[in-house]
C-alpha cells in the first residue's frame, strides 16, 4: 500500500485557517473515528479492537477508495 498514506496526497486547505498539514490530519482522525465505530457494530460488545487493527482497516479503505475513483 506503498504511495497512498493521506500525507501523500495532493494538499489543499479547507478554507478554515488550518494549514493543509493539520487538515489532513483531522480528516485522517475522523476517517479512524468512522472504523472503529463501524467495526464496533460488527462484532459483540465485549470485543476490544486493536489500534493496529483499525490502522490496516484505514489503509486497506485509502486502497480502495484509490483503485475506485482511477479506474
């Protein structure tokens, strides 16, 4: 999944005042944020989900999103 992390991607500001660097990184967290809770609801309440593990959920989503919107 080499190439396709969020700071490698073309950066634009968000008309907020946050530099692109910051905004990015918000649109990273809530990007996390939206997994975890998908995830939550897919497997039973006593399950705990690894940050590693919403992590490669992450980049395999970048991935798709990617292979999607070039073809």
């Amino acid at each position: 999944m080499e190439g396709l992390s969020p700071e490698s991607s073309t950066s634009c500001s968000h008309g907020n005042g946050v530099d692109s660097g910051d905004a990015q990184e918000h649109d990273r967290l809530l990007l996390t944020v939206g997994i975890g809770r998908i995830m939550r609801k897919a497997f039973p309440e006593n399950v705990k989900i690894s940050r590693e593990a919403k992590d490669f959920m992450q980049e395999c989503i970048i991935e798709f999103i990617s292979f999607v919107t070039i073809k």
